[in-house]
C-alpha cells in the first residue's frame, strides 16, 4: 500500500504535456486589449476585425465582440515556406481531410450554411471539432481541393488539403452561422 500510494504521489508530481487552445498565444475569451502586445504587421481592420500578416506570410485574422475575442482564423496564402499553421501540428497543403478525422476519430460537423462548395477553380469543404474544454471552443478545418483532380467519394478525403483553420467560440459561430448543423455518425469531441 506505501509503494502504491508512493508511485501515485511521484506521477502526480511529473509535468505532463498539454496543447494550449489558442493562436500566437491569444485564447477564445481572452482580453480584446492583448492584441495591443502582438507585433505582426496589421494588414487590415473591418468592424471588430482586425488582419494580422504573419512572420511566415500568412493571414491571421482576429474578430472580437464585447471586449473579447471570439473568432481567429489562420489562413495560408500558398507559400512553400509557410505550411505550418498558428495552431497544430498540421501542415496546410499536406495534411489531408482522411488525416484529420483520423486523429480525432469523428469526422465532426458541419453547419448547414458552411457546406462544400465550389470556386471556380476549388472544391472547399468546412469541417467542425467541438474542444472538449470548458470554455466551448470549436475547431475549423477548411480543407480544399483543385477542380482538375479527378477524385471519387471514397477518395475525396485523400485528396482535400488544409488550407484554413480557425478557432472560435461556438456560440459566436452559431450566431453568425446558424444553429442548424449535420453531426457525424461517430461524432465526440475532441481531446488534444
């Protein structure tokens, strides 16, 4: 009984690893005024948006409400350099839909008004992932692919890429979104 309650003890006291929710250190919920400390170039603001370029050539874009931030988006801009987003260990342009939903086992949801959809050059498709955290943040995963590939339903997933990702408030995005959403079979949320 003392060795067990001696190994309880000695793991309680081990630091573990723990994915911070957030991007270039700002957090849904956090103060609209630590956006003051961010030192990029800001490359526009609309309303409560403000456009940040980052150091790699990126766009993270930040939209507060009330005095808080609800919505940042990580945008690539297509540069070979510049693959890794703001948040995970993705990689935009290489890491696949199939990817995705592998590591978090569930392909998550979509809001109605944010299905696939087509440009006149990409299929684009929006993909949600609920934190499992108290502070109801949601994970968004834009990914795309290139009209002129020739894929299949058992194949699109291979072939749609990271392009996006956006953390955000659920409560901000059903506002701006709607509530009506399409769950996956295996839908949970997910745990970083």
């Amino acid at each position: 009984m003392k060795i067990i309650l001696t190994m309880i003890c000695f793991l309680a006291l081990i630091p573990y690893k723990t994915i911070d929710i957030s991007m270039f250190g700002l957090k849904i919920g956090s103060n609209q005024k630590l956006l003051a400390n961010i030192k990029l170039k800001v490359d526009a603001k609309e309303g409560n948006m403000i456009k940040f370029k980052t150091d790699n050539g990126n766009d993270f874009s930040i939209t507060c409400q009330q005095g808080k931030i609800v919505y940042m988006e990580n945008d690539w801009l297509q540069g070979a350099n510049a693959r890794q987003p703001l948040f995970s260990d993705f990689q935009f342009g290489q890491t696949t839909l199939r990817n995705i939903r592998k590591k978090f086992g569930t392909n998550g949801f979509v809001y109605n008004s944010r299905r696939t959809f087509t440009t006149d050059k990409d299929l684009i498709q929006f993909n949600c992932f609920e934190f499992d955290s108290p502070n109801n943040e949601i994970l968004v995963v834009i990914t795309k692919v290139p009209l002129t590939i020739n894929v299949t339903e058992e194949s699109i997933a291979d072939n749609l890429k990271l392009d996006a990702i956006i953390i955000a408030d659920k409560f901000y995005c059903d506002k701006e979104w709607g509530k009506d959403k399409a769950y996956d079979k295996n839908y949970k949320k997910i745990k970083l």
